[in-house]
C-alpha cells in the first residue's frame, strides 16, 4: 500500500498554483448515475526558492462529484468528500477553491522552517541537515463501490515531516445516497457483532501471515491479538468487506497497513436482516 500511488485523473493546467484540471469526460455510473470530475496537483516549492535548497513536494488527486439527480444529497456527498480529503476548514469550498487555498497553506507553513533550515546549515558545516528538511504530501482519493444507491470511497495519505519515515493512512467512508448520510458498522451488524467479528478479523490475520495460531503473531511484530476490534475503517463491495489497521494500530511500523478482506458468506450470520448488504449475502 505505501508505494501503490496511482493517479486516477489527469486533465489540462489550471492557472495560478500548478493545477491540473479538469477531466470534462465524465463518465455516469450505470447504477448510480453520478457524474465525476478531477484535480489533479504536483506542486514543489524550493526553500527561499534556490533549486539547491531543500524543498517541499505536494501531490494531490481529487475526485468529486458534479451531478446527481438528487441535488440536497449531491452537496452533502461533495461536502463530506472534500471535508474527509482536505479537512472542515474547507468542506463548503467549491471543489479547485479548496485544492487552491490547501496547497497555498501548505507552501506557507513550509516556509516558515526556511529560518530554522538556515540556522541548521550555519550551525553544522560538515553535516548536511537538508534531509531532514525535504517534505512530501501525497494523497488521492478514489471510488470503491458505487452502486445500489451506496458509495463506498477511500483516501490515501502519505507524508513525511522530518524524522526517521514518514507516515501512511488508507481511510474508508461509505454513504447512504437517499439520504447523504454516513454508514457505520451498526448499520451493517446484528447487536453485539463486536467480539465474534473481532474473532474472525484476528484468525484472518493469522490465517493471511501463514500461521494456524494466532497468538504467534505477536512474535510477528503484531501487538496483543486481544486488543484487535473491528475499528470501523471498512469497505464494501460486491464480494464482501474490506477491513483497514493503519500502521501503529495493531502492530510495528515495519509490518506496515494490514488489509483484511472478509467475504459476505464468511460474516453473513453477523449482518442485520434489514441491513443494506443483507441481499449481497442471499439474503433479503
């Protein structure tokens, strides 16, 4: 997952901030019928802007939608992506608005180590601290599941700030379309779905590492498997959920993200009758 940046979109340079946008040939999802559109952004900034200071890389890949039939639900769908992707400060920005003022506030929070770069470079004359200077931002999101009035979508981010590594994050949203609500795990599962589901996330671990006892995990690099929930960071799609632990949640940094992937007839007893995917299961 680290290195799995791909770029959705790509369209033509929006002036200004070194934009790419917008792909006007959108394409409408048969079931949903929404309409999508991208903005697309590499920008690098040099300290004091000499090429042979450190620098600042931000890459960015956002889709939004543009049209929906329901239009109160279509603004509450653009509003929660554009909030989950740049933050609440900009959740009621116009799509380029928000990619516009995000990267501005990126540039101006980089230069203001510009001072203590100079100061490091002054104080260590044989040792080049520019390293320690060089930031990245990279993050897109993207479309898992766009069907039976549910969208399911992901964000990725990546960024380093200095320090030994930098940090990475997969973070999944799903939304009711008749309603633009969010949807939780308690829409999904039957009450009291917690310890069993938790079960089956860790034998999935163990069964995924190779190994038929789940408590060598922890020899792994993985922390204490009693303390492995399901964490509500889940996706959805035809064939099933999609669990996400970021690094740091349930082990070391080395073993990086663990994706678990769970079937519907794997959990199908743990799914509410009434629920919205009870029919993916052959159920209704």
């Amino acid at each position: 997952m680290k290195n799995n940046l791909y770029w959705l979109l790509i369209a033509a340079l929006l002036t200004g901030i070194g934009i790419i946008s917008c792909n006007r040939n959108v394409v409408s999802d048969s079931e949903n019928n929404i309409r999508w559109d991208s903005i697309h952004v590499e920008k690098m900034y040099h300290m004091q802007e000499n090429p042979n200071n450190p620098n600042c890389n931000l890459q960015i890949n956002f889709v939004f939608p543009v049209d929906f039939e329901n239009k109160e639900v279509l603004e509450v769908v653009r509003q929660h992506i554009t909030r989950s992707c740049f933050g609440e400060l900009y959740e009621n920005l116009a799509p380029a608005q928000a990619v516009e003022h995000y990267v501005e506030q990126y540039i101006d929070e980089y230069k203001k180590l510009e001072q203590d770069f100079l100061a490091e470079e002054e104080h260590d004359h044989e040792e080049s601290t520019a390293s320690w200077f060089s930031y990245y931002e990279y993050f897109f999101n993207e479309i898992v599941y766009n069907k039976n009035n549910l969208l399911c979508y992901a964000v990725y981010y990546e960024n380093y700030t200095g320090g030994a590594h930098g940090s990475h994050s997969y973070t999944n949203h799903i939304l009711d379309l008749n309603t633009g609500q969010v949807m939780t795990e308690k829409d999904f599962f039957v009450e009291g779905y917690q310890e069993e589901l938790a079960a089956i996330l860790v034998n999935k671990i163990a069964e995924n590492n190779r190994t038929k006892d789940a408590k060598e995990l922890e020899s792994m690099g993985f922390f204490s498997i009693d303390e492995i929930y399901p964490n509500g960071n889940f996706s959805i799609d035809d064939t099933g959920l999609t669990y996400y632990f970021n690094e740091y949640e349930i082990a070391a940094y080395v073993i990086g993200a663990t994706r678990v992937h769970l079937s519907y007839g794997e959990i199908k007893h743990l799914l509410s009758n009434d629920s919205r995917i009870a029919s993916f299961t052959g159920r209704s």
